[in-house]
C-alpha cells in the first residue's frame, strides 16, 4: 500500500559514537614501524588526500514511509522491517520482523532494537532479537531503529508505530438520488441523475455504481460517477439502481423510476420586432430620411424551433407605394427606399413561420413612413477679410447646406465704427461699401423651405495707410413747444477710420435748466430736456483713432407753439404715486366728453397731457394739457392740411370750469390757463408791446414767451394777447412799482422845497449874527490897540495877554470885508454844492423809474 521512493544521499561518517571514534583511531594509526614501509588501514577504512585513514562512505536509504537504513559501501546489510506501522486500541500488542532481502543466514548478524521516542507508549521483553514484540500499548507514536551488524559492516533502519484511538463502529453511507423519483421526461430529451448528495459520516471517500433495473435497453454513459446522464431515452418506464460504498465496505442502495413521454409538440409563435429590440410589435413608426428598416423574425418561438421563415407584403398600395426588400425567406426582412405613406396608409407585411412538424403561425406588421423633419440649414458667410484704405468696399460670399431648399437670404451688419452700405442683402453674395478704418461684424441669416433658419458671422478689418481728420456734421434743430424734448443729431460726421469720440458742449448763454439726458452728450445723438423759449447754440466735437478732431456749432430752436399758448393748467388734491395710468385714462376720457359736447363744430376732441408734476409746495398735482378737434368742414376735406384745430385755452377753461361733477370726482382744485390773458385797447397793446421789447425782451424771452413777436402780432381791438403768468405778475409789480416811485418821487420834491426855505433863513441869520460879530471885534480891537504885547500869541478866547499889543498889526482893517465875501462864497458854494448833489441824486432816482413813453 505504500509507495517506496528512494532518495540516496552519501555522506561520510568519521564515527557512531565517542567511544568508537576513539577505538577506530587507534586501530587507524597502528603502524608497522619500519621505515620505508607503507602502512595499511584497517577493514573498512581508507586513505583520504591527507593521506590519514577514514572510515569509508555509508549510504542512507530512506522510504517515505517506511524505516531508514545505513549501509556500508564496502559491505552492505540489506534487511527491512515487517509489521504494521497503524495499530488501533484496544489491540494491545504489535510484533515487528527484520527480514533480510537476500538468502543469506542471519546467524552471525547481532541485532538491536532501539527505542527513539515515545518510550511510554509501549514495551518490550528483549531488544536484541529479529522479532521485536511491544505491549502495554497505549495512543502515540513510537519510533524504533532496527540495528543489524557483524564484525565487518553495520547497518540501521528507522520505523514509526503509531499507536491509534479505539476505533469507532463504522457506520454505512446514505444513498441520495436527485431528482427524486420518479423523474418525468420526454422522448429524445436528456435526464440527468444526481448523486454527489450521498454522504457517510467515517470517511468522504464513496465509490458509486449505477445498474438499469427496469425498463427499455439503454446504454449507461458512465456507471461508477456519481452523476449519471441519459440521453435519447425512448418512451416508456425505466428504474435505476445506485449502490454506495465507503473504505471499510458498507454499502447502501438507491432506486429512482423515470417515466419517459411522448415529446409534445406546440405550434409556432410568429412575432415581429424591429431588429435591435426584444419586444414584438404590430406597427411600426418611421420617419424619413431612414434609408434602411431592418424586420426581425427572432423573437418567434417554438418547442423544438422553427425551420422556415417567409415574407409576404399584404397591402393594397403596391401601385401607389414602392418600396424594395430583401430576405423574405430568412428570418430578417431588410426594406429600402421607403416612401411617406401619410396620405396613403401603411405598409403591411406578413410573416410565415413553421416547424419540423409542419406547423405554422403567423403575424403581420404595419409600417407608417412619415415625413423627414427638417433640419436647419448650415450656412457659411465665409473666411475674415482684410481690406486697406481706401479701398472701401467687399464682397461677402455665402455657401449653405441644407436638406431642403433655400428660399431665403439676409446681409446685416452685427457691428463696426459706422453703418456701412449693403447690396444685394437678400442674395448669397453682396457688396460692402462705405468702410471706415475698425473692425466689421456682418451675419448671414439663412432660411430654407421649411421655414427653419440659422445664421453665421463673418469679419471684415479695414486698415488704413494715412489718417485723414474727422468731419463733424450737424444740423440746426427747431423744437415747437410743448415739446420737451429737443434731439441733436451728429451721426451725418465721418472720418475715413470711424470716429470714436463725441462730444456736445452748450455755450455759454444756454439756460441751465437745458440738460442732457443721461449719457448723451458723449453720444452721436444728444438728447436735451428742459427746453425754454429762444435760440441756443452747441459745439459738437468728434474725434477719431488719432485723435485728430473737428468742430462745428449749431443752433437750437425752442418756438412756443399754438399747443403751448392754448395750454390748460389745473391742480388735483391727490397724492403724485397715486396717478395712474387707469386715472390718467379716465381723466382724459371726461376732459375730451366734455370739451366734444360743449364744442358744436367738434367732431372728435383729443386730450394731449404735456406735464404731470407734484407742486413742491402744496403737494397737489400739477396737470398741464391742451385739447385739439377735428371740425366737420376738415373731415370732409379729405387729404387737406391742418385737419384739426387747438380748442382755445380761454374756451376750454370756461367749458371745463362749469364741469361740477368732474371737478368733484378727481378733486380738481383750481383750472386755468397756462398763460395769462389780457384784453386791452388796440393803442394802449401797441404802447406796451414798444416799451416791453426795448426794456424787457429778453427777461421775457428767459421767463419763456416772446413777447415782441406776439404783441407785434396783434390785429384788432378784441384780439386776446397771452402772456406767461409769470410776466403777467411781473407787469402787475411794475405798475405797483410805477404807483410808489411816484409817491416817492412827490414826497422828496415837497421835502426839497421845505427844506430850501429852511436853509435860506438859517443862512441870513448866520451871516448877519458873523457881520455884527466882527464889527465888535473891530471897535474892541481898536481900543486895545495901545495894550503892551509880550509874546504875539493868541490865548483861545482871543484876547492878548500882553497889554500894548496891537491886533492890528496881524490883521487889517481892510481885509475884513474880503473875509466876508469869502464866507458868503462858500457858504453860496456849499448851498450849490448840496443842490446839485441833490439834484443828481434826484435825477437818478427819477431815471430808474420805469416810464411808458
């Protein structure tokens, strides 16, 4: 039962033991003694290269499971050892036999028994002869060695015994057959017989062998596996029988019945599907342009397979709807070149299947081809271009693909420095013309047939050699108020690279209250606001790349029209955020109802709102309009200039004033016209106009009417003059100012004279009361005038401190009356100077006084 394999292995072996080393060495080295002899080694020894005398080689033989033995080259001692190696309890003893390989007597061999490990488990009676007997065994393992010698050679083996537990009873295996019986299968079929399921509970190890007990001869495939396959069983009832066997013998049985039927034999399932797709269908929807339909018969099923397969198309519009196919015997139908068939009907197919017993199915498909959808058309504009000036035109040419057709092609300008010229827009190639020095940006807009368009931009750079200034260009503007918008245009300037700068500047007597909007005076188009009556001059500047500028000046316009001076002011007590656009609607509803009824000659009155602003003030609503009619003479003048008329501001207010229910139900406040209105006589207008227009033209023509132009424009006595409220209330404080300049103007003539009389007395008695003043003086100077004088000077009471001092000496007698008549011609010359301070002063105030010549 054991395999033998050897592995010999030689080594040298200088010695057993110590003892015998020694031995050995003595007997080696035992030499004759006389000199020129050679010495010899004793049996089973030789010399080595040191020429000392070793013990020859031995050679061990070791078995995988058996002993190891030692043998001597020279001499070898072949033997083996007999006995079992595996002894189960409760057996209690185990015998072991040396038994030599050759024929040879044994007689004069010592043999010896040596235990190596696992002395407990065991023992013996002797060790030294052939059979060794071990007893009193007990579970472990116990190696031996075997020695066998003689006087010339020795040799050893090594053996284990392993000395077993108390084996178990064994127990039989379990016989187990899957499926159970009985299996049921049909003719031609394969059954399989299943019996890895078998166990045993000692060992895993089972042998299998399957018989046919009962039934038709069938071969078995392989008996002795523990799967048994069956094919082509032939109808009828068959038994099997498995016999399972473990190692030690025990067996156990199985038996399984299968029962073999007639095979059943279905009918085809015919089912179409779109090849790539598992699910059958009865339509199908396509949409052109689908150049291939591919029909799929795979999903058909039968029990045993379809054999054939045909294709059959079954509609009625073979005439109307062609279509090629192909395959109508396999089980794939390829269609090509289908046609929409939306005003037609479907296609419709049918499909054939059969099997190996000639049976058939069925089913049809239907195939509604619709319409391509159109795609967008591709369009090209082409490559960018470079041109330089002055060469100053293009030529753009456009390429389109399309599944269609197009009907349709347009040129813009996307961007650039100005607004270039474009010819034949509408054509797939155009001329530019017109380029300044930039960047252009042109698009392509493409449509075909189907109304999808799409579009693509191309570029156009224009360089240039020399720069050429700028041209600014702008027209002079006339504004008719109530416009309150005034535009200033400066796109006409050019420059051959595009301008890149603009510029508005007002002079400086343009009224503050004109301004920009926004952004708009670094703009080509300016936009003002604020517009007041009169002329008003802007400087528009506009400079290129270079910098290179040119400048011109223009002039603005504002004329208050018939629409300004027939305008209608009125208040509302309403909050400014609550106007709204509904109110605003029904307030201009009720103005225009009641102006069209109070109107005869009206056929349609309109309302045109020009201010909607919160007084600062009072918080009320300011609303400033005026109402145009159209009169039945121009409705019927079909095609005639001025077909409506401005309704009369004094006329609208006196209408609109009597309308109670209307000034109560949008809580009007006050209604009055725009501009002041003043009857007066023919003479006394023409007064007024000449002295207004040399003294007061232009503060009126800042407060916003002109007033020379409307006075002059007077023609009758009943003619209605309109003048602003402002200048109206101006005229009433220049007449106020007229009343009390000449108040003022008496009342300093009446003081004047009274203060003249005043003056005139108090002169004469002044002049008198110095004239007897110095007569005194005289005589008194004259009776001292042998009084001593000590040092010539004058106390401040004018009298000498020396007596016959003589004030005659420092002044004579004669200049007294030269004395006088100075005093008198100063005093006359004060009197002339204050009069004509006064007179001046006079003259002054009674020149600012503001006269009507």
């Amino acid at each position: 039962m054991f395999g033998t394999a050897f592995l010999i292995v030689t080594i040298s072996i200088f010695s057993f033991s110590k003892a015998d080393l020694i031995g050995d060495r003595l007997l080696n080295e035992t030499l004759t003694g006389n000199k020129g002899k050679e010495c010899t080694c004793r049996e089973g020894y030789s010399r080595d290269a040191s020429k000392q005398c070793e013990r020859n080689s031995i050679t061990i033989v070791e078995t995988t499971s058996g002993p190891t033995a030692i043998e001597l080259k020279g001499d070898p001692v072949p033997f083996h050892i007999e006995g079992p190696l595996n002894v189960h309890l409760p057996q209690n003893t185990v015998s072991l036999k040396i038994v030599r390989n050759s024929s040879s007597d044994f007689a004069n061999y010592t043999y010896y028994w040596e235990v190596l490990d696992g002395g407990g488990f065991g023992s013996a009676d002797t060790y030294t002869e052939p059979v060794l007997t071990l007893s009193g065994l007990k579970e472990g393992v116990i190696r031996l060695r075997a020695t066998v010698s003689d006087d010339s050679a020795r040799s050893y083996r090594d053996v284990s015994v392993s000395v077993l537990s108390e084996k178990k009873p064994n127990k039989p295996p379990v016989a187990v057959i899957r499926p159970a019986s009985p299996v049921h299968a049909v003719e031609g079929s394969r059954v399989v017989l299943d019996a890895e399921g078998s166990s045993d509970e000692d060992d895993s190890h089972l042998d299998f062998e399957w018989k046919l007990l009962n039934g038709p001869a069938v071969q078995l495939p392989a008996m002795n596996a523990a799967i048994l396959r069956l094919d082509n069983l032939h109808v009828g009832n068959y038994s099997f029988g498995l016999t399972v066997k473990d190692r030690d013998g025990a067996t156990d049985h199985g038996t399984v019945d299968v029962i073999v039927s007639a095979k059943r034999d279905d009918p085809p399932k015919a089912q179409i599907s779109q090849c790539g797709e598992q699910v059958s269908r009865s339509t199908i929807d396509v949409r052109l342009p689908t150049k291939t339909l591919l029909l799929c018969a795979n999903t058909s099923t039968d029990d045993y397979g379809i054999t054939s397969y045909k294709w059959f198309r079954v509609d009625n519009l073979i005439t109307q709807l062609a279509v090629d196919y192909a395959g109508s015997s396999t089980s794939v139908l390829t269609l090509t070149n289908l046609q929409a068939n939306e005003k037609f009907g479907p296609y419709v197919f049918r499909l054939e299947v059969s099997d190996a017993s000639g049976q058939t199915d069925s089913a049809t498909i239907s195939i509604l081809v619709n319409k391509a959808v159109n795609q967008p058309p591709q369009p090209d504009a082409g490559g960018n271009q470079t041109i330089q000036l002055p060469t100053a035109s293009a030529v753009l040419n456009g390429n389109v693909k399309d599944d269609g057709e197009v009907v349709g092609y347009e040129w813009t300008q996307i961007s650039g420095p100005n607004q270039v010229v474009i010819v034949n827009g509408d054509k797939s190639k155009c001329t530019i013309s017109g380029f300044e020095e930039g960047i252009y940006q042109f698009r392509l807009n493409v449509t075909d047939d189907g109304g999808l368009s799409a579009t693509d931009d191309t570029f156009v750079i224009v360089i240039r050699s020399k720069n050429e200034p700028p041209v600014a260009h702008a027209r002079n503007v006339t504004v008719y108020l109530p416009a309150n918008l005034a535009i200033l245009n400066g796109t006409e300037s050019s420059d051959d690279a595009g301008i890149v700068r603009y510029a508005w500047t007002p002079h400086d007597d343009v009224p503050a209250c004109i301004m920009f909007l926004g952004s708009s005076s670094r703009q080509p188009i300016a936009m003002l606001s604020g517009l007041v009556p009169g002329v008003f001059h802007f400087d528009l500047t506009v400079a290129d790349h270079s910098n290179a500028q040119d400048s011109i000046t223009i002039s603005l316009t504002v004329i208050a029209g018939e629409e300004q001076l027939n305008s209608v002011e009125l208040y509302m007590e309403h909050n400014f955020s609550d106007i709204t656009y509904r109110l605003r609607s029904k307030l201009e509803g009720r103005l225009a109802t009641a102006l069209a009824f109070q109107i005869p000659e009206a056929v349609r009155v309109d309302v045109c709102f020009s201010d909607f602003a919160q007084d600062p003030t009072s918080g009320r609503v300011r609303v400033v309009f005026h109402t145009e009619f159209t009169n039945s003479t121009s409705n019927e003048l079909k095609g005639a200039r001025g077909r409506t008329m401005v309704v009369p501001a004094v006329r609208a207010v006196a209408i609109l004033r009597n309308e109670a229910n209307m000034i109560r139900d949008f809580h009007i406040d006050s209604i009055n016209t725009l501009y002041w209105l003043i009857r007066c006589d023919l003479e006394l207008v023409r007064v007024l106009n000449n002295y207004i227009c040399r003294h007061f033209d232009s503060f009126a023509r800042n407060r916003g009417v002109i007033l020379c132009d409307a006075l002059n424009s007077v023609p009758d006595v009943d003619t209605a003059l309109m003048v602003e409220s402002a200048i109206a209330w101006s005229v009433l404080y220049f007449g106020l100012f007229l009343f009390v300049t000449s108040i003022f103007a008496i009342s300093c003539i009446v003081v004047r004279f009274k203060y003249r009389t005043e003056l005139e007395l108090s002169d004469w008695s002044s002049t008198k009361n110095r004239v007897l003043s110095r007569r005194r003086k005289r005589r008194r100077f004259r009776r001292n005038d042998k009084e001593p004088y000590t040092n010539g000077l004058l106390n401040g009471n004018s009298k000498l401190k020396e007596p016959g001092s003589s004030y005659s000496l420092l002044m004579p007698s004669e200049s007294l009356s030269s004395e006088c008549e100075t005093e008198q011609s100063t005093t006359n010359a004060n009197r002339r100077a204050m009069s004509d301070e006064n007179g001046v002063e006079l003259r002054e105030r009674a020149n600012s006084l503001p006269f009507i010549e």
